[in-house]
C-alpha cells in the first residue's frame, strides 16, 4: 500500500494575488526553499506549518493537504 500526503499549495498561492513562495514562507516563518520542497511533494511539514499555511489562505487543512493511499497490486 502506497501513502501519498498531496497538496494544492502552489494553486492556493495563484488565488491569492498570486503570492510568491519568498511572501508564503516569509508568512509562515520558513525558507523558500521548504516552500518550494512541500510544493513538490518532497517534503511533508509539520502539523504546525501546516496549520499555519491553512491560516494564511484562511481554509481548512483539508483544503491544503490530502492524504491518499493505494494499494499495489503487482
């Protein structure tokens, strides 16, 4: 069974005036460079980013993150 955490992040941001990923983590206390990487799917926050992203967009979490998960069948 594969787990995937995905995420409408960069779609998010485009609705928002189009804010740059320098203004998010600016707002949310991190780099550009983790931006960049949850954006991606490489790399999960922490519950606490996490929430703090929702805020900034003023949307639930479940708005942001997904969590999906499929089984494999080879």
């Amino acid at each position: 069974m594969t787990k995937v955490i995905t995420n409408t992040l960069r779609k998010l941001r485009f609705e928002q005036n189009e804010m740059t990923q320098q203004q998010l983590a600016d707002a949310i206390s991190v780099s550009r460079q983790t931006v960049v990487a949850i954006e991606k799917g490489k790399y999960s926050p922490s519950l606490e980013v996490a929430f703090k992203i929702a805020d900034v967009f003023a949307v639930n979490i479940s708005d942001v993150f997904q969590y999906q998960h499929s089984s494999n069948t080879d």
